[in-house]
C-alpha cells in the first residue's frame, strides 16, 4: 500500500479549511468505479461517495455526490432542483469544469464553483471515503464536510445500481 500521496487541490483545501482526513490510496482501475475502489479498499460501496460532474438543460454545470453502488435518477433530481433536464458530462467537459481527470474528480477546490447536491442517505454515515482529487486515492471525511464547505444540498435521487 503506497504511504503518502502527494498533495492535490482536495488535500490543500481541506487542510486549509482545518478538516481533519484520512488517506486511502489504491491501485486505479480504468472504469472500475466506486465498485472497484471500495473493494479494494475492504470497505462498503455505500460509504464511498462518487462526485458526478453533470448538467441541465442549459449545458451549466452542476456536482452530484452519490453512493458508489447508486445511481443517479436525473429525472428525479431535475425535478427536485427545479431543472428541466440533469444528464451527465462528456468526460472532457467534466475534466474543463472541474480541473480533474475523469477518476480522480473531486468536489473540492474545482476549477469552477459549481452548485453541489448529495444525496440524502449519505449525511446519515459516519465516514465517507470521497475522490481526494487523483486518480486511486479516496480521502475519509464526514460527509456533513459537504455540506459545510461546499453548501451541498440535500436531494433524493438514487437508483438501486
């Protein structure tokens, strides 16, 4: 298991922000998911939180944190919002939105200040392991941080994967 992971944007805010973090690096696999990294970190799928980077109708950008064994219903979510439409990002969109690579993408210190929603459940855990803005490392926070520090706002939109 590699020790230290070099600081990225994640890691400066949150020590910046005083939030106290676990590091959890592993082993990146191309499309493995949250599936993946939760099995290879021996932890639950429904402690790790994946950071969706979608938009609406109007191409804006928004920031989805969902189980890592759900999925987003974007119909439900648009209506709570009050949005016409919620679809994902192209990859590359995603990656310009947030300054991360699709894999790594975390919530914290994007490129663009973009609205945050999560879904309700996951303020109920103790622990979150969430993306700590590299590709195969997950930091462990309170997932109350989300709200906290990114005015996440909670919404109900998952879908048994």
């Amino acid at each position: 298991m590699a020790n230290h992971v070099s600081e990225t944007p994640a890691t400066q805010f949150l020590k910046k922000q005083k939030i106290s973090f676990t590091e959890h690096p592993y082993d990146y696999l191309a499309h493995g998911g949250a599936q993946y990294s939760a099995q290879a970190l021996g932890c639950d799928p429904f402690h790790v939180v994946k950071t969706l980077i979608m938009q609406d109708q109007d191409a804006k950008p928004l920031v989805v944190l969902m189980h890592g064994n759900r999925k987003v219903s974007t119909k439900n979510l648009a209506r709570q919002i009050g949005l016409k439409s919620v679809e994902p990002c192209a990859p590359e969109t995603a990656q310009r939105h947030s300054g991360y690579l699709v894999g790594g993408t975390s919530p914290f210190a994007t490129r663009k200040t973009m609205p945050v929603f999560i879904e309700k459940s996951i303020l109920d855990l103790p622990q979150i392991l969430i993306n700590g803005g590299r590709r195969g490392f997950l930091v462990g926070i309170d997932p109350h941080v989300c709200v906290a520090l990114l005015g996440a706002k909670a919404v109900q939109c998952a879908l048994e994967d």
